[in-house]
C-alpha cells in the first residue's frame, strides 16, 4: 500500500474522531466495541473513557463518548496477524472501499 493511500486512511479516522466527539453510545454498545463489560470497567477506572450517569432517576442511562470508545475499541484477532500491505487484506480493505 503507497503512502497516500495510508494518508488517506488515517485522515479518514482523524475525522470520524473529530465528528464522533459529538456523539454518545450507551453501555451495551461501548462494552460491545471495547471488548467486553469488564474492559470498559478497567477504561472507566483509568479515566480513558468519558461517560456520564445524569442524576435524578435510578434508571438513567450510561452515556459515553463515542469517540474515546473508538479509541479504545478492542482490535480484531483476525486483523492483527497481517500488515496492512499483506495480499490477504486486500478484501478486508477493498470491503472499505479502499483499494490496494
């Protein structure tokens, strides 16, 4: 993979980041995207995670950002064996619309 397609992908990311700051998800889908409801525990404790509980009801909802969970979203095994330049990805990334 050239180096402006690796421009490109980082820029992309750096974006949704930039957009994903606005934006909240609940605890089922943050504990989905982190790996599971004890990393995102772990996260919450160390503070890389920012998540609210609004007061004044005993059912409210967790709320947390969506861009720190993106941050910490657990990598997928499958994915982590390959470099990004490996033949085998090229699905993987063509499923993204990048090509190779």
């Amino acid at each position: 993979m050239d180096a402006i397609t690796k421009d490109i992908i980082v820029r992309k990311y750096l974006s949704f980041l930039r957009r994903a700051e606005k934006h909240d998800v609940s605890w089922k889908k943050a504990a989905v995207l982190v790996g599971g409801e004890k990393r995102l525990e772990r996260l919450m404790a160390e503070g890389r995670v920012r998540f609210n509980k609004p007061e004044g009801a005993a059912n409210t909802k967790w709320r947390f950002n969506l861009a720190d969970i993106v941050k910490n979203a657990r990598t997928d095994a499958d994915l982590t064996r390959f470099s990004i330049d490996d033949p085998r990805m090229k699905p993987t990334l063509a499923s993204f619309g990048v090509s190779v």
